[in-house]
C-alpha cells in the first residue's frame, strides 16, 4: 500500500484598518438679536479618517447636550454637506447617508444626527490609502417670547458631546464641543406665547377592538374613532404615541404581543402634515407632525386595526386584552 501525505499550505493575508480617528471642530459663537432666533451655517464639522481598509455599516452618529442654563430644546441641527476621500468610489452625500434634515437637541439626553448610515464606512485598498469623511452641520436657536427673559449681552455655553459609533454600537470615538450663544439687544416685537393643547374624545378613550366573526381574523379587524384626537396649537407640533406593556393582557392572565395592533390618525385641518401608521410598542413613535404659525384646531381620527391572518390572533385564547397608551404632543 501507498503512503500519501498531503501537505496543506495556507497563506493569510490580513489588511486591516489601523485606527478610524475620530475628531471634530466648531465655529459655534451665534447671537440672537431678534425674536425670530439665529441660525449658523456649517458650525460643526465632524471627521472620521485614518488609512487602511474598512467597511462599516450602519454606523451612528450621536450628539448629547450636558447640563446648561439655555433652554437646549430650543437649539436643532440641520445636514449642510460632506467631504473626503475613499476607495473605491465617491463620499456619500447627507441624502445617501440618510440623516435626519432636522434633529432637536436634549438636555443630558442622546438623540442621533445619524441614527442607521445607508452608507457604509468603506475603504477598500492594496496601498494603505487614505479615507477621511467630513461632516458639516447647520445649527438654529429657534425664535420665540423665551428670549425676552434673559438680559441683554448675557452669554451662555453649552456643552456638548458627539460619538461615533459602528454597527454593533461599539464606539468608534467620542468628542467634545461647545456652542456659545450670546442674547443681544432685541428690539423688535416678542411674538405672541405659544399655545399647545391635546385631548382625546371621550368616546376614543377607551378603544375596542372586537373580533366578531372569522372574517375578522381573515382580513382584520378595524374601529375608528372620528375626532377622536384633538388639538389646539399656534405652533409646530409633533404627537407621538407609545404602549405602557409590551403586551395586551387579560384579567386570567393571557397576553397577546402588543404588537398585532396598528395605529393611523387621519384628517386635522391642515395640508401641511405628515402623518405615518404605525405599529405599536414600548417606543415613543410620531404619528403626526404639523407646521403652523397661527391658532388652529385639529381633529384627528384615530384609528385601531390588524392585518389579516395574524397567527398570534388566531391561536389566542378568547378573552378580553388591555392595555394603555400614551399620547404626548411636543413643539418640533
């Protein structure tokens, strides 16, 4: 008999990224000189560069106000453009990337300028070649009576902390920046205070979602509520909508995933709006924002639904499910 050996020979290449550095910078002073606020175009810039090959997708950008004296509800960002270099290929623009076209800041809370890049981090050489991608960002201190509390020439910073993260929310890096905001002299006219309110319908505030017959199973059930929401604003507005459970509940205990219950608004008295079905959970959702500047009343129609041949529907046990849902009505 023969003996065969049969030698393996594995060679392993590895071209890796060396360090994505990342590094930000800011021509952030602005004053307010007028009720109607400022803005302040390409303030911030943010980068993200280093040599070597990477591919990263839905990576985050984030943005969190620490403590400060100024109001920072009242400061927003808006997208301006983006520079670099890569391999292959051309920076994605804002539009690729899929940034928000305006994000309102938080006090010591992290909202996203990035919340899931489109665009993939992505250098591909044989070089080492160098990638870079810059960020440019707008921001506004939005207008309003506010400004009339704070005396003139007093000056406000208000820091802030940006991080990069990569798909699997590990941090890519972190930043520091701070912007500063001087009140002038305002002479011209305060506006008149914003006015806000929200109320749901009596008849809306306890919905009922039956399944009477096996059509309902088949093709879904569905309850509407005419003007069952109502608003009054002299503002822009924005409502959302979030369950208190993760699930519907019976007095016996049975559940059901909050899930199989969608949720519409339709009507209000105004063009200018979107509205978006959603899906119910645990997360705050906007079902509808608006842009008004005068005084006006919005009535919305709420309305309950399922799809049809939901497993979770058919195969539940017959029982009564609850559960309750926060509306909540914010300036935008």
């Amino acid at each position: 008999m023969n003996k065969f050996i049969i030698i393996i020979s594995l060679s392993l290449s590895l071209s890796c990224f060396s360090q994505l550095r990342f590094s930000s910078w800011n021509s952030g002073y602005i004053q307010i000189t007028s009720y109607n606020g400022n803005s302040k175009s390409d303030a911030l810039t943010f980068k993200l560069d280093g040599n070597g090959n990477l591919n990263i997708p839905n990576w985050k950008l984030s943005i969190k106000a620490n403590s400060s004296q100024f109001p920072t509800n009242k400061i927003s960002f808006q997208p301006s453009a983006t520079s670099g270099t890569q391999t292959p290929g051309t920076t994605p623009t804002f539009t690729q990337i899929g940034a928000p076209s305006n994000v309102i800041l938080q006090e010591n809370a992290e909202v996203f300028l990035i919340p899931n890049s489109n665009a993939p981090l992505n250098n591909q050489t044989q070089t080492n070649s160098y990638y870079s991608l810059q960020m440019m960002f707008n921001y506004t201190v939005l207008g309003g009576a506010y400004l009339g509390n704070y005396n003139a020439y007093t000056t406000f910073n208000v820091p802030l902390e940006i991080t990069a993260y990569d798909d699997k929310n590990n941090i890519i890096g972190k930043s520091n920046q701070t912007l500063q905001i001087q009140i002038g002299k305002i002479t011209d006219t305060p506006p008149a205070a914003d006015e806000m309110s929200m109320q749901i319908n009596l008849s809306a505030s306890k919905g009922v979602l039956e399944f009477k017959s096996i059509q309902d199973y088949s093709n879904g059930a569905s309850v509407t509520y005419t003007d069952g929401l109502s608003v009054k604003s002299n503002t822009n507005f924005q409502i959302k909508v979030r369950s208190a459970n993760s699930i519907l509940q019976s007095a016996t205990g049975n559940t059901i995933p909050i899930d199989v219950v969608n949720l519409t608004l339709s009507g209000g008295s105004s063009s200018n709006q979107k509205i978006t079905p959603i899906v119910l959970s645990t997360a705050s959702q906007v079902l509808v924002k608006t842009n008004t500047s005068t005084l006006t009343t919005y009535k919305y129609d709420i309305k309950y639904y399922t799809t049809g041949q939901d497993q979770r529907l058919i195969s539940a046990k017959s029982d009564d499910y609850a559960t309750t849902l926060v509306y909540e009505i914010t300036p935008q």
